[in-house]
C-alpha cells in the first residue's frame, strides 16, 4: 500500500509563505494499492493537483472517493478534480448518509450555477454515489470499515484492509470525553479509557500500520475550542499508543498555525509519545509526504467489525423522549432532533419520563443525570432491569464530565455520554450514530 498527501490543512485552504513546508491545501489523500486500486481520502483542495497527477497516468481512471464527510473543507477540491471531466474514467463516491440531503444533491449543491460553471450532470465521467453508514465494505479488493467520529456532521472515520496491511483516517473528530483514562489504574490501554466512544474510536486503531489523525490544536488550545470537533496531539498519540500504533500522521493542521507552528507540535508530540515509553513514530503530515506501507500480515481489525451498511441506515422519524428538568435544554435537543426528522416528546422529571415510557415506547431516550425527584441514573437502572427497555438506547445528556459520573453511566448501561453544553448538530449525530447501531 502507498500513501501519498495532497492536502493537511483543515478548515480552509491556508496558502502562503507560512505554509510552504507543510502545505495550505485541504484534506486529501490518495491511498493506492499493490493491484493498483486507488482510493481518495477526502476531496479538499488537494484533489485539484491529485486530479492532474491521475490524468497525467494511463487512461481509463478508476477510484474511490471516500468523504470523511461534507464541510466545505473536504469537498472544495471535487469540481476540479480533472478525471471527473474525461468520459471513460469511473468514480465511486462515497461519504456518510444521514446529513439531511443525499450525498449527490449535497456534491451538486456546491456546482450550482451561482457557485461553478459546470452542474454535475454535465460530468462526463461515470460516477456512482453510494452513501455508507457504519460498517464492513468491499471496493477493488480491499476491504473498508467505517466508523462514526464525534464531529458537528455525520461524519465516518476510515480503515482499508488490503495487501496483508491496514491504514486508518480518522479526520475530523473531537475526543468524546475529557476525562480520557482511568484515574486508578495508572496504564494507558484501551482498557484504560473512561469514555466508551473514545475506547471504540482507539480500537478501531488498533493493528494498523498507519494512523492519519485529526490534530489542529494544542491541549492548550483545546478547551476554547470545545464542541468544534477536532482533536488535540495529546490525544491522538495517546489513542494510538492505546491501540498499539507505531507510525502517526496527524493532519487537518490549523489555519493559524504556520509552519514554525506546526513544526512545534511536531515536536511537542513526538516527546509526549516518548513521554508515554512507547515506540510510535510521529510526524506532521505535509503535502507530498509519501509513506510506503510494507505487508505485515496483522492489518485486519481484530475485533468483530460492525455489520453491513444496507443493515444499518437510519429510517426517517423515530420516536425519541427528552429528559430534562431544564427546559431551555429540552427546548434546544427539540429543535436539533425536530430538524433531523424525528418525533419528540419531553418530560421534565423521571416520573412523568416513565409513564411515557409506559405509553409510547420510544426508540431512543435522551436523559438528564441531574434532576431534583429522581436522578437519572436511578432511572436508567430502572429501564436497565425491565425486559422491554433493557436495549433501549439511552443517552445521557449532562453537565458532569467528571470520570466517576461518566463511568458510573456506562456501567449502568448508558449508550452513550454526552456533556452539556452541546451543539445542535453534534446532538443530532449522536443520536442518529447510537440509532444506526441499534438498527
Ligand atoms: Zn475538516
Ligand atoms: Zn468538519
């Protein structure tokens, strides 16, 4: 497997004398394989040089585009990616379902006539959409597993399996909690990790080759930027030592950070690996970075890989009960799951929460930890313990990130933990991620 960088930047194209060494260009990476399978790892600006070095190769072309996901940063390189004008080349297009419009009509949003020249239907070349949700999937014969991240879009981390290796992208994503590890035990392993969501995003890593990791900020910088979803480079080695990593990438570098900055971080993680005694080779990814995946025989994910993507989209309108004595908080998880389709209905306490239960059955229960009658842990136990609710999802939404409140949820039985205060459209991924799983 061969893996070559067209674009690190995240958020917008940063070009400039302060990114000459490690390149203003947006998301994009080309993965080519042994049997010369080609597989895009996001469409930013990059793809527009990525293009023309693919024309420049023996015709017919034939890829996969796999999208991270949507934002303008991993799309604005699509309309000028050069094969897509040449009749005879095929293109699979592939990115998360789930974010309100198809995929195509998302693509061809942005190749609207007030936007670019050239409509999507006036493409030449055949191109097939296929929107993906969390899962196992065949293309040119590698095998790709997609995961959910935690990010402000549905948005799907990478892994593709072939030539007896394996190569994880896992851009754009925010660590799910900040309490990462276990305060007793003192070790770092997957074991270790207090947040089921961060645990599964380090397993997903583990036996891979080669990570490429979402790091645009400093742990300093990290606070301020809550919600934005994007990791720091702590975490990112962190999670990858976890599961056993040795070679890094981190990517999606900061527009404000220039070159003396990013080189910084470089550093700044290479001996916060050392500082964890593990062997992990480190780098800032730049443009035209090319790193040569040798076989090793151990790249498949060794544990059980979620099922097929046709099992698992998300049908329209489930029916889904908020929990809050807030009502400012039930009023805004409303809204963010009113525009995602859903049928929603609140209650302000437990009791009222478990007569509607008693009545409705919803599909998944948001719920408050902190509520004056009864907490929501007690009522968690409770639907735990009654065979109609016991695989109920249920997310606990709450303002308590501490490690002893997120582990006590878990181990109640909580889907999933999400800490006040949340975005509209954070909330709205979440919740449709946990209801893709329980599909
Ligand atoms: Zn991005
Ligand atoms: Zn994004």
């Amino acid at each position: 497997m061969h893996v070559r960088f067209w674009g690190t930047r995240g958020s917008i194209a940063t070009p400039g004398p302060g990114t000459l060494r490690f390149g203003g260009n947006t998301s994009c990476v080309e993965v080519t394989t042994n049997s010369g399978a080609c597989f895009i790892l996001d469409c930013g600006t990059g793809a527009r040089q990525l293009g023309a070095a693919l024309m420049a190769r023996k015709p017919p072309i034939a890829a996969t585009i796999l999208l991270s996901h949507t934002h303008w940063d991993h799309i604005q390189g699509f309309p000028f990616f050069a094969p897509l004008f040449i009749p005879g080349n095929r293109l699979t297009v592939c990115g998360p379902e789930g974010s309100g419009k198809s995929l195509r009509e998302v693509l061809s949003g942005q190749m609207e006539f007030t936007y670019f020249p050239v409509e999507i239907d006036q493409l030449p070349a055949s191109i097939t959409f296929k929107e993906l949700g969390e899962g196992t999937h065949e293309f040119d014969g590698a095998r790709v597993i997609a995961q959910y991240l935690h990010h402000p879009a549905m948005t799907l981390g990478y892994r593709i399996e072939a030539d007896d290796a394996a190569l994880v992208y896992l851009c754009d994503h925010e660590p799910f909690s900040e309490s990462l590890w276990h305060g007793d035990s003192g070790s770092r392993d997957c074991e270790s990790i207090v947040h089921e969501g961060d645990r599964r995003h380090a397993l997903f890593m583990t036996g891979a080759d080669l990570v490429i990791h979402d790091a645009q900020y400093t742990p300093e910088e990290a606070p301020s930027k809550k919600n934005w979803g994007h990791s720091n480079y702590e975490y990112a080695v962190g999670m990858a030592a976890a599961a056993g990593v040795h070679r890094l990438a981190l990517t999606h570098h900061d527009p404000f950070h220039d070159d003396a900055f990013v080189a910084e971080i470089e550093i700044r993680a290479r001996a916060f690996a050392a500082s964890l005694g593990y062997p992990i080779e480190v780098r800032c990814a730049f443009e035209g970075l090319e790193i040569a995946i040798a076989p090793h025989g151990a790249g498949r994910l060794a544990h059980s890989p979620p099922a097929p993507t046709a099992d698992r989209a998300v049908g329209p309108g489930k029916r889904i009960l908020v929990v809050d004595d807030d009502a400012d908080v039930r009023a805004l998880a409303t809204k963010a799951l009113r525009q995602d389709g859903h049928t929603v209905s609140q209650a302000a306490g437990g009791r009222e929460a478990l007569a509607l239960i008693e009545s409705q059955v919803p599909d998944l229960l948001l719920l408050d930890l902190l509520m004056p009658e009864q907490d929501g842990l007690e009522i968690l136990k409770i639907l735990r313990a009654r065979p109609d609710t016991a695989l109920m999802p249920v997310v606990v939404l709450t303002a308590m990130d501490d490690e002893a409140s997120t582990r006590a949820g878990f181990v109640l039985g909580a889907t999933d933990y999400v800490t006040k205060p949340f975005s509209i459209p954070q909330l709205a991924a979440r919740v449709r991620a946990c209801l893709a799983r329980n599909e």
